[in-house]
C-alpha cells in the first residue's frame, strides 16, 4: 500500500474488558492521530471501540473529526 494513496483512515480498537467506553487514553490517542492525520492530509473519519456485544463512535459521541477549512461532516 503506497501511503500517498491514503485519503481517509477508520481508527479500530477493542476492550478487552468489554465495556466499550472511550477510556482518557483513548481520547488522547485520538487527539494525536487526528494531529497526525492533518500533517499527513490524511482525514480521520471515526474511532470505534469495540466490545463483545456493542461499540462506540467517538464521531457520534461529538468529537470533531473534520479538518480545518472543510464544511462538518466533509471528510465523511
């Protein structure tokens, strides 16, 4: 795969534990591949966090996933 290529990406963990909640780490980990992202115009669409019987979108939960300059919801 030629990173050049790269448009969009879909961040994809689980929990082991099974709660899907975003953990403060999570979010953090977010924040910095989002900053990533923006060098690389790259767009980061969603964080899921998966459990054995749900997920979580961190894009549904509200946080901003949309690059600077772009109209919300452009990258999606």
């Amino acid at each position: 795969m030629d990173p050049r290529r790269i448009s969009s990406l879909i961040l994809v963990h689980n929990h082991p534990s099974g709660d899907p909640t975003p953990s403060p780490d999570d979010l953090h980990l977010t924040a910095e591949a989002l900053a990533a992202s923006r060098l690389l115009d790259i767009a980061v669409l969603d964080h899921l966090v998966i459990g054995p019987d749900a997920f979580v979108s961190m894009r549904d939960r509200g946080i901003a996933f949309d690059r600077p300059g772009l109209p919300p919801n452009a990258a999606a």
